[in-house]
C-alpha cells in the first residue's frame, strides 16, 4: 500500500514538476530574468587576422597592458578564425582593413550579451586611435529568441527537473534505500523521469514554441542526460546528508544560474570560481543546448562528458550508502557512518564536491593569462628635480640592457606625473637581443623610478614595417582623455647601406599610444601619412609639434638644394580626432587655412633655418621655435619669437653655442617646456653622436646633454 502510494505522489509530483519546467520555458525573456546582461566582463578570446606587424600591433593593443576584457591572439587567415568562431575557440574576430576600418565578425548565438560587450569594447579600444570596426554577426541568435535565452531556459529547467526528480524519491520512499537492489530500482525511475523530461523539453522548445534549431534527439538526449546527472547527484546527497544534502543540491542549482546567466558563455577567465559558477547545471546545460542549437553540436561532448561522470559517482555514492542504511526514514538525519566518522566524511565530502565541480572546469587552472603586451622595467633611483640631476641620470642609463644610448629625447608629461622619453636610433647591450640597434624605444621617468619600456619580442617600441622600414620619433605630445593619449610623430626611415648614416627618409608617420595610470604605454596604431617620397623639399609634418585645446599644430620641415644648410618650415592644424586623416587637415598659406598642402606658407626660411627636427611651444601670449640654427654645419642655438603658431617667427641673438667637434657631432636640441619649469627659461636637451657612426665602441657619446637657456 505505502509502495503504490508512494508511485502515485512521485508521478503526481514529476507531473508537477513537468508543468513547471513548461512554465520556465514558456516565460519570455529578459524581464523576467534580471541580471540577464549584468554580469562583469573578462578575458573574451578574440581572434585577430591582418598583416605585420599591423595585426601585431592591433592584438596588443585589444590586450592592453595588464588584464582586461579581452584575451587577444593572432589568426594565421581568415579561414582558421571562421573555423575557430565556429568551434567557439574564441567569441569574435577582428579582420583588418585598409585605413583602419576593420571588419568585426561575432557570434550571437553563443552569447548575446557577451557578443555585444566585445563590440563595445573594441569599439571604445580603437576609436581613441581613429579605427572604425564593421559589424557581421556570423552565428546570429535565432530570430524567435531574440534575446538568445532560450537555451538558458531550457537547460535551467532540466537542471532543475533533476534536482526535483531526485528529492520527490526522497521524500517518497526515504534517504537512501535499504540495499543496492533498490537503489537500481530508484534509478530506474529517474532515468524514466528523464527521459520523459528530455523529450518533452526538446518537443517544447524545438518544436511547440519552436525557439530555435537543433537536432531534436541530440536535443533530447542531452536533456535526459542533464536530468539524470543532476539527480543522480542529488539522490547521492541526500542519502549522505539528508535535508541538508538536498539543499546542498538546491545550493549548487541556485549558483549556478548567476554564473551562467545565460547571456555568457564558457570562455576562459582570469580566476577559477567565475568558471566552476558556469560550469554548475545551468551553465552546462546551457552551453551544451547552443552548441548543439547553432555550432553544430562544438562543445556539447564536454557536458555528456560532464553528466555522465556526474551520473557514475552519483550512482556509486549512493550504492555505497545504502550498504549501511538508517533504519530510520526520512531526510532528517546524516548517514550514520558519517555520524560515526565526521572527519572522514567532511574529508570524502570535499573529494567528491572536486570531482563533480572541479574536473570539468580544468580547462580554467591550465589557462594561462596572457602576458602583457608591453612591460616597463623599473632601476630604482631617485626621480631627477634638476637638470644637472638628470644629466646624472643619463650617465647611467647603461643599467638597461635594452638601452644604452639614443639620440632625439623628445618628451611630454602624464596626467600621473610620469613622463615619456622617445628616442631615435636606440643602441642596446648584446645579451640583450639579437638586434642591437633598434629605430625607436622610450623611457619612463616616475618617482623612485626610471624604466626601460619594452615589447615582449624585444623589438622596436613602434615596429618596422613589413619591409624593414623603421620609424624615427621626432614629437611627441599627451592629451588626457581619462587616461593618456599620446601621439608620436615619426618619419620613415629606409636603410641603403651598412653605415649607420646610410638611410633616406621617405615621409612622415604618426604612433598613437594609450597610457593608462601607472601602466606601460600601449601602441594602438601606426598611420603612414603620404607615400613614400625621399624628396627633401616635401615637408616632414610633424617635426615639431604643438597641442592647444583639441586641436594641434604640425611643423613641417623642408629643404632645397643649394639653399642653405638648414631647413625651411611650414605648418598645418587638425583636430586631434584627425591626426591619422590627412584629407581633414588644413595648411597655412600665408594668409588663411586652407586644403592644399602644396600651398603651404614657408613660416621661417631655410637661409639659416632649423634642424630636421625641432621644438615649437606656446609660454604665455607667445609662441616660440626653438633649434640649432644651420643644422649641424651651425653652432648656434636660436629661439624665434612668434605672437601666433603660424608666425611671422623672429629669429632671436643665440642662447646657447651647441658646436659640432672633429669627433662629436651636437644636433637637433628640443625642447621640455613642463619640465623643472622656471619663468623665463626653458630646458633643452641636445643629441650626440661620433662623427664616424662609431657608436657601439661607446655608447655614452650617444646619449643627450640637457641644458637651460634663458627665453628672449
């Protein structure tokens, strides 16, 4: 009688449990579900395809320089990204494209919510630079589930279901049955429960509501699968803990639901507990429905894995505690032998919750965060407060292995009180690297510290190009926009021969990096501007350069033969929005700003003119250029006044002889106008190099001299 009794309160209640799982099916998205889009963002896998060392360049720059939102990696081609987005090895692909408008491919199907955060954040990355992303949705979420919840849905319930079947057997016939007959018995039942579950789930969502696409006995088989996973479980629990075993159970579906919203799918994160919460039944189930529902079944064979693993301990578990049952009924007491042993079985506790937890979340202890694209190695020191301090400093910069000498030194402040120090043609000890001449590199001055930034290659700080041209700094500046954007002027730079002074220019370029607190820059872009052309009377934009407000004036130096040994100058204005698009900028004729390059206005003349790079800055109502007059045939260093950015500049007596010697040339002086500011003066700081190029026999010859010198 109690048997038949209790068969008609378990069907009723799987008949119960069944109209519950339809309700949770049937509800309709994600106002019924806060939290849907909440959760917080971590490493999302992006795969990166484009040339070099452009794609280089834009992965690290996705990557940032610790942490983030996104774990970029580079993609040999188009059709190994496809297959990974298809096999979800990653949740987006960036495809590069000309003029830094990018193709973003995603898959909504695998997580909507997610999908969109990538698009945000590559987004919110690469507008700073001036790159626009196109997006395709390559896996969309099925146009009758927009919101792609459904599969979360499902897999909820079936989770669910488990849990219920699992205590209805419970609370019907005791804990734990009293032999290992009857627990097949008990099984069997579940089993059956299961089936039927799996079924009308997959008829459910596949078919009545027609939610999405999936095979439907694949479907249903993982449905059953899930029910008897987490019931086998949950029967293991509750024949060891009784009532407390079932809200463990309960406890286990509950955290799982957060950590699987259903907006998120299974991808690497930095910590182990976000991927043990996803891993719970909901999240399982979940990933295992889209896989099958839009990835043609990619990463559903972890969670049959999954469940079955979790049925054969749930079965053996509770076979072994029904060797010893409680003659009492109920769930109102543990398992005697754990009353017996608490120690053992807290121990046998903890060893089961990592077999059925931390196994199919293994992938998260063997991920390996990936390594910041940039470093900054610190040699401790005072920070330098006086020039003749700083020229003590550069004395021994040869504590870096990756920086022994440089020339050009232009510099620019951070809103963190850090500053940066590009150079030019940067020497490097032997054991640093195979190369031990670099075209570019950059210096971190902060409290306590002086550091050496560094790529994880060793390389260039802004890389050659792909056919070996190299870029020279020749400005640079800061503009605070929450965090630091910095560009950096360069020119291209092509070796002709084996002498470190055989080279040609061939145009300007701009590096933008982005600096955030405390952190190493990150290079986001590189923009040639023009083509390439090593004529010396085309101007070199951005040999000096000035920001005020949001807009910045570019120097252009120019020169022709038989003219004078010096160099003309020019200038342009843009928006700092449009530092990469040289159709937005305009040139000063004379006159007016207008479109034509070739028009620009000669603002100080080459008779007597500036070095190739030099300093143009604005102190109070007055702008003043700032070089060694006649290059490096000259000896003088001039300052010319100006009462606006586009001249007329005057040239100024001397403030300083810079002589070049039989043996040490003195060239291109900048100047710092914010650093160890005093009224009236301004800190300059002057390149060396030998006369031969000999620089390797003795670095120091090659590193600036920092000067003051008074303003007209």
């Amino acid at each position: 009688m109690h048997r038949v009794r209790g068969a008609r309160l378990t069907a009723g209640g799987f008949v119960l449990a069944m109209l519950l799982t339809v309700l949770l099916v049937r509800v309709d998205p994600a106002s019924e579900l806060p939290g849907l889009t909440q959760a917080a963002p971590r490493e999302i896998p992006v795969a990166v395809v484009g040339p070099e060392p452009d794609a280089t360049t834009l992965r690290d720059a996705l990557n940032g320089p610790a942490v983030g939102s996104l774990a970029a990696r580079l993609s040999p081609s188009r059709q190994a990204a496809s297959s990974s987005l298809r096999d979800r090895g990653v949740s987006a692909v960036l495809v590069m494209g000309d003029g830094g408008r990018h193709t973003l491919w995603v898959a909504s199907a695998g997580g909507r919510a997610e999908s969109e955060r990538v698009q945000e954040v590559v987004r919110e990355l690469l507008a700073v630079s001036g790159q626009e992303i196109r997006v395709v949705d390559r896996i969309a979420v099925s146009a009758r589930d927009p919101q792609g919840v459904g599969p979360f849905r499902l897999g909820t319930a079936w989770a669910l279901l488990g849990v219920a079947f699992a205590a209805l057997l419970g609370f019907v016939f005791g804990a734990r049955s009293a032999g290992p007959g009857l627990v097949v018995v008990r099984f069997g039942v579940l089993t059956a429960g299961a089936a039927v579950a799996g079924v009308g789930g997959a008829l459910l969502s596949d078919v009545v509501i027609d939610r999405f696409d999936a095979p439907f006995w694949a479907l249903a088989g993982l449905g059953a699968l899930v029910v008897v996973g987490v019931g086998s479980v949950t029967l293991a629990l509750i024949a060891w803990f009784g009532r407390l075993g079932l809200a463990l159970a309960v406890l286990g579906l509950v955290l799982g639901v957060p950590g699987a919203i259903g907006a998120w799918p299974l991808t690497p994160m930095p910590v182990v507990w976000p991927t043990l919460l996803a891993w719970l039944p909901p999240g399982a189930a979940t990933w295992g429905i889209r896989g099958l529902a839009s990835f043609d079944g990619a990463g559903a064979d972890r969670v049959v894995l999954m469940m079955m693993l979790w049925t054969m301990l749930g079965l053996a578990a509770t076979t072994v505690a029904a060797t010893e049952a409680d003659p009492r009924s109920g769930l109102r007491h543990l398992h005697p032998s754990l009353r017996r042993r608490p120690v053992v079985a807290t121990v046998g506790a903890i060893v089961l919750a990592g077999v059925l937890v931390v196994t199919p979340a293994v992938p998260a202890f063997t991920v390996s965060v990936p390594e910041p694209a940039v470093t900054v190695t610190c040699r401790p020191g005072p920070q330098p407060r006086s020039v003749d301090e700083l020229n003590q400093r550069i004395e021994t910069v040869s504590d870096f292995a990756g920086f022994v000498g440089g020339d050009v030194g232009a510099s620019t402040a951070l809103a963190d009180g850090r500053r940066l120090f590009v150079f030019g043609d940067t020497i490097r000890r032997p054991d640093y690297a195979s190369r031990t001449m670099v075209r570019n590199s950059m210096l971190v001055l902060s409290p306590g510290c002086t550091g050496l930034v560094q790529r994880r290659n060793k390389g260039a700080l802004i890389p050659d190009r792909a056919d070996g041209v190299g870029y020279w700094p020749m400005s640079i500046a800061a503009v605070e926009l929450g965090h630091d954007l910095v560009g950096v002027m360069t020119q291209r730079v092509e070796q002709t021969g084996d002498d470190l002074f055989d080279f040609r220019n061939l145009g300007p370029s701009v590096a933008i990096f982005r600096v955030e607190a405390g952190r190493a820059p990150v290079l986001q872009r590189v923009v040639d501007l023009g083509r390439d052309d090593d004529d010396p009377a085309r101007p070199v934009w951005g040999s000096a350069a000035a920001v005020v407000g949001d807009s910045v004036y570019l120097y252009g130096t120019s020169r022709t033969a038989g003219e004078g040994f010096g160099r003309a100058v020019s200038v342009a204005r843009a928006k700092l929005t449009d530092i990469t698009d040289q159709t937005a900028w305009r040139y000063w004729d004379g006159v007016r700003w207008q479109r034509d390059a070739g028009r620009a206005a000669t603002v100080i003349d080459q008779a007597e003119g500036v070095s190739q790079t030099f300093s143009v800055f604005r102190e109070g109502d007055s702008w003043y250029a700032l070089s060694k007059q006649s290059d490096f045939v000259g000896t003088d260093l001039v300052v010319w006044e100006s009462p606006s950015p586009t001249g007329p500049f005057t040239a100024a007596p001397p403030v300083a002889q810079i002589p070049s010697t039989g043996s040490e040339l003195r060239y291109m002086p900048l100047a710092h106008p914010d650093l160890f500011p005093e009224p009236g003066t301004m800190v300059v700081s002057v390149s060396r190099n030998t006369t031969d190029g000999d620089v390797q026999s003795d670095p120091s010859l090659y590193r600036p001299e920092f000067l003051r010198v008074e303003l007209p």
